[in-house]
C-alpha cells in the first residue's frame, strides 16, 4: 500500500463525510447550491447518504476490505461525473469547481486504487 494510496484516500473520506455533514445539516450554501442546479431539497439527505456510503466505503477499503473500496471509488466517480452533468445541463459553471474538485478526488482515489 502507497503512501500516495493512503493519502489521497484518507482526503476523499475526510472531504466526502464533510460534505455529507453539511448536505445532513441542510446547510444554506448546499441548499442554495441545489436549488441553483434543480435538486429538490428533499434530494439533499438522500444524496448526502451516498456521499456517506462512498467515504465508509473508500474507509473500509483502506482498512480490511479492498474491493470495498474499488467500489466505492467507482461510485463516487459516478456520483460526481453525475453532479458535473447536472451543472452543465443547468449551465451553473460559477461553482463547477466543487463537484470537479470532488470528482478529481474520486477519480485520483479510484486509480491509486487500481494500482494496489
């Protein structure tokens, strides 16, 4: 296992649980953020979940259970190339920069995943 490996891992948990935290607490920047791109509020916590499950898993997979963690990293690939669409489709580009960030993550995640 690569310290590379660990690392970029380690950032995708901390950074997928720390949004999912702010998506559970109906934050007012992830509301505003959603309704901008036409995701019903209702969404959010379901959403939110999937965050949730895709960093546990990135976890799991880390500690004991790596084709856990392969697919968590996939769906979190898939997860945010589906975020990236949504803000295409809606032509919200001012803050693209989040899902592309989180989706960079996922994708760094995936392949140092692969690798292992």
């Amino acid at each position: 296992m690569s310290i590379a490996l660990v690392t970029v891992t380690v950032v995708a948990v901390a950074a997928n649980g720390g949004i999912a935290a702010a998506d559970f607490a109906k934050a007012e920047f992830v509301l505003a953020n959603s309704a901008e791109v036409n995701v019903r509020p209702e969404w959010v916590p379901w959403l939110a979940s999937l965050k949730t499950a895709g960093a546990a898993g990135l976890l799991i997979g880390l500690l004991a259970v790596p084709s856990l963690g392969l697919a968590a990293a996939v769906g979190l690939v898939l997860f945010y190339i589906g975020a990236v669409a949504t803000h295409l489709r809606t032509r919200v580009i001012h803050n693209i920069y989040f899902p592309a960030g989180y989706l960079a993550l996922a994708v760094a995640t995936l392949a140092l995943t692969l690798t292992r």
